[in-house]
C-alpha cells in the first residue's frame, strides 16, 4: 500500500510540474506575425546640455525605415497618473514623482484627465488621413489635458510652420508648453515624437510603469546600501563598456553609441553587473532579490502595457523605445508572447 502511494504522490507530483506547450498555437495562424523592435535608448537628460539635436538624425533615419506602426515609450500613461494621484498613500514616491501637472491644459481646456482621455479616444476612432490644422491643434491640446505630452507634441509637429500657432483650439499657453517639449532633452521629446510626426503616426503610446517596483522595506538606508555594495563588487566588469559609452556620447552622431549600448555582449555585461549582481547580496534579509523582484514587476508590466498598444493591430510593426537595461526583459517576455516576432536592432542599426 506504501508503494502505491509513493508511485500515485510521484505521478502527482511530474504531472504537477509539466507545463502546457503553447509553443505551437500560431504556427498555421493567419495573417502576419507582430513585428516588435525593442531600442535600447540612453537617457538623453543625462548628456551634456549642449550636445547637438542633429547627432540623432542618423538614428531617426534608421528608425524611420524599420516604419513602426506603433511607438511605445518609457513614460507613464495620463491614466496611470491620474490613479496614482488618487492613491497618494500608495504611489507618491513611485510613480506621481513621474507624472506632470496638468493644470494648464484643464484651464486652457476645461476638462480634467478622465475626461480628456475619454474625449481623446473619441477623436482617434474617427481620426481623418489628413485632418485640418485646427483639428491637429484641437488634439494636441486635449492630449496635453490627458497628461500625454509626447503625443501632442507628434500632432503639433505635423502642422506646418505657419499653422503652430495659437488659436481657439490651442490656447497660447500650451503653444508655449509644446515649443518647450520640442526642445526637451528627452528621447522620447527627441526621438519618438519626431519619428511619429514624420510617419504620420497619430500618437505615441505611453508604456512605464512604477506602481509595483517601489520596494516596501522598514530600512529602507540598509537595503540601498546593500544593494549599491553588490554593484561596486561586480562593476570592474563594466568600467571597459562604460568608458567605452563615455567617449560615444560625446560624438557628432549617436548611431554608433545606439549601436554599442545595444550589443548582446553589452546587454549582457551590464545585466550581469546590475541584477545579476544583486542576487548575489549576502544581507539577512536578501534585500538584492527584493530589489530584482521589484525590477522584473516593473518590467512584466511594461511588457503588458506594449502589448496591449497594438493588441488590436495583428501583425502591427512595432517599436518600443527604452532605458537600455529594460531590453533584455522585455525582449523575454514580447517573445514569449504569440504571433509575435522580435526583431534584431543591430539589422536596424548597421
């Protein structure tokens, strides 16, 4: 009777553990296969204040090639911010340190986020291939209301010179804003949008997440220096990278630095130096998988906020552009989704 229960609690136990292959579910599927580019991006706020706009053009123009249907971007949604703002308890080290006021565009506007997200969605169900300045200006100003920055700033960039201007659609106020955001230091104000407006894509989709990376620790002293101690054991590994990335940064075009930061071997390394690293962090209380829990919670979100910006386009080509150590998660996780190919940024790059 022992045996037989030991052989039932071992065939429990294989059987538990097998997992469903989904592997093969859309190999006869119709339609093309979801084209996702993941770009590993520098944070451009972090170059010198005057490093020349024209040194991302070559990127553009690679990026422009690859003609993404959808750009997705390391920001987070007016939706997201307007719960977080609802939940201060919750969000205000997390993620409304991230998110921008909007009180300008409600008075200019007169209307708050949830209601400027709804009358967004509105607009773009019925969007014209080519609507009229005034309708251009319209949008971009309840994209501002929506807390949507980047999104305004494509539709504003589709006007032509003499029609950025302000008018009863666009109070002078947020023609103010958007002249402002054009000249932010910011990839996602100096690479996506621009991208966007030249497509002729309506907007950008706002894909970060921070609500569940924000560690909850009681010392939150010891766990930043327990963490910040396993990076400096392993950052001898990267110094060679890094000062590599340095001397790119300063350079006339940026391509070769796009290049370099998204490199398997770079990806690699700097993974391993960051996260892989934290695992390793002796602490009592194993503060480095907290750390890493919290890294791939945010990146698990992210993915699903990509994925549902063009869950319905089936075989969209899409681009998603990023903080560089993001990549390799996301790359994970969009693989693993179906009908979804990921595509080589080097065969973009080159």
């Amino acid at each position: 009777m022992q045996k037989h229960w030991l052989l039932l609690t071992t065939l429990l136990s294989t059987q538990a553990l097998a997992q469903v292959d989904l592997s093969g579910f859309a190999r006869d599927m119709p339609g093309p296969r979801s084209q996702v580019l993941v770009l590993g991006s520098v944070h451009l706020s972090q170059l010198p204040k005057d490093f020349p706009r024209a040194a991302l053009a070559p990127l553009i123009e690679r990026l422009a090639a690859f003609k993404p249907d959808v750009i997705a971007i390391e920001a987070i949604s007016g939706e997201d911010c307007d719960h977080a703002l609802r939940h201060p308890a919750l969000y205000a080290d997390s993620v409304t340190p991230y998110c921008r006021d909007t009180d300008a565009a409600r008075e200019a506007t007169g209307m708050d986020v949830p209601t400027a997200i709804a009358h967004m969605h509105t607009l773009l169900k019925t969007w014209p291939a080519q609507p009229a300045p005034a309708q251009r200006r319209r949008l971009a100003a309840v994209f501002l209301a929506a807390n949507d920055r980047a999104s305004a700033l494509v539709q504003w960039q589709q006007l032509p010179a003499g029609e950025r201007k302000a008018s009863p659609e666009l109070a002078a106020s947020l023609v103010a804003m958007l002249d402002k955001l054009a000249v932010s230091q910011n990839e996602n104000y100096l690479v996506a949008a621009p991208l966007a407006a030249r497509l002729g894509l309506a907007r950008v989709h706002a894909m970060d997440d921070h609500s569940g990376d924000d560690v909850d620790v009681a010392d939150e002293k010891a766990f930043g220096k327990a963490v910040e101690q396993a990076w400096n054991a392993a950052a001898a590994q990267a110094a060679p990278l890094r000062k590599q990335e340095e001397a790119l940064s300063g350079g006339a075009d940026l391509l070769p630095l796009y290049r370099h930061i998204n490199r398997h071997e770079v990806q690699q390394v700097y993974s391993a130096v960051d996260f892989g690293a934290a695992l390793k962090d002796p602490s009592p209380q194993q503060y480095g998988r907290m750390y890493v829990a919290g890294w791939e919670t945010r990146n698990l979100r992210m993915a699903a906020n990509i994925q549902s910006a063009f869950r319905e386009r089936p075989g969209a080509r899409v681009l998603t552009i990023v903080g560089a150590t993001h990549k390799p998660w996301l790359e994970r996780v969009l693989g693993m989704a179906q009908g979804v190919d990921i595509v080589d940024v080097q065969g973009i790059l080159k």
